[in-house]
C-alpha cells in the first residue's frame, strides 16, 4: 500500500513539474522574435556607425577608429547570434567606452555620441 502511495505521489509531482515548465515555455519570448529585434537594432546601430560626424583634425584616422566602432557592432551582432550573449553585451559595452574615448577626444561630435551610446543600450536591452 505505501508503494502505491509513493508512485502517486511521484506522478503527482512529475505532473505538476511539467505543467509549470510548460507554462514557463509559453511565456517566454519565441528566439526568432527575440532574433529579429536584435537583428534590426544591431542594422541601427551599424548604420549609425556608419554615418557619424566627425570633429577631428585628422579625418582619416578618425574614420578607422570608426571602422573600429563598426567591427565591435559586428563582432557583438556574430556573438548574439551564436548565443553568446553575455560576450555580446562586453563587446557592446567596449564599444560605448570608445564612443566615450572619440566624444572627449573632439573626434566625433556630442550628437553622434549620443546616438550611438543611445543605439548600444538598446541593442543591449
């Protein structure tokens, strides 16, 4: 009789452990949505990249530092779509410390700082 009531007990609280797990589930953003926001941040952010204004006397060095900017935006876009997360948002953040660096530098304009900076929290949201 105890061993009846133990198996019952047991199928009992497997029942309900797949129950909330599949509530959980259910809840949870689908990864191609999650995927194809992230996409379209990471696009905002490039392109942003792409078209900040430069302040500096020397054009052409300011313009591969900005290259740089463009590489970690692709390299943090590479890392979240293998799943790295995490290393991402690193990648995401060394990209605000250099946008920082360029602002008070005078290479990039306070505007294009803001922008990107402004990007990069949401890319990281």
């Amino acid at each position: 009789m105890s061993n009846v009531r133990v198996t019952v007990g047991i199928s009992v609280l497997l029942g309900l452990t797949l129950t909330v797990l599949l509530m959980l589930m259910a809840t949870a953003p689908a990864p191609a949505q999650t995927a194809a926001a992230c996409g379209v941040q990471f696009t905002a952010l490039q392109e942003d990249a792409d078209e900040v204004i430069i302040t500096g006397k020397d054009a052409e060095k300011v313009e591969k530092e900005c290259k740089g900017l463009q590489n970690l935006v692709a390299d943090a876009e590479y890392l979240a779509s293998i799943g790295k997360t995490s290393d991402a948002v690193k990648k995401l953040s060394d990209f605000t410390v250099k946008v920082d660096q360029l602002e008070t530098a005078g290479r990039i304009s306070a505007e294009s700082a803001d922008l990107l900076r402004s990007d990069a929290q949401a890319t990281i949201g």
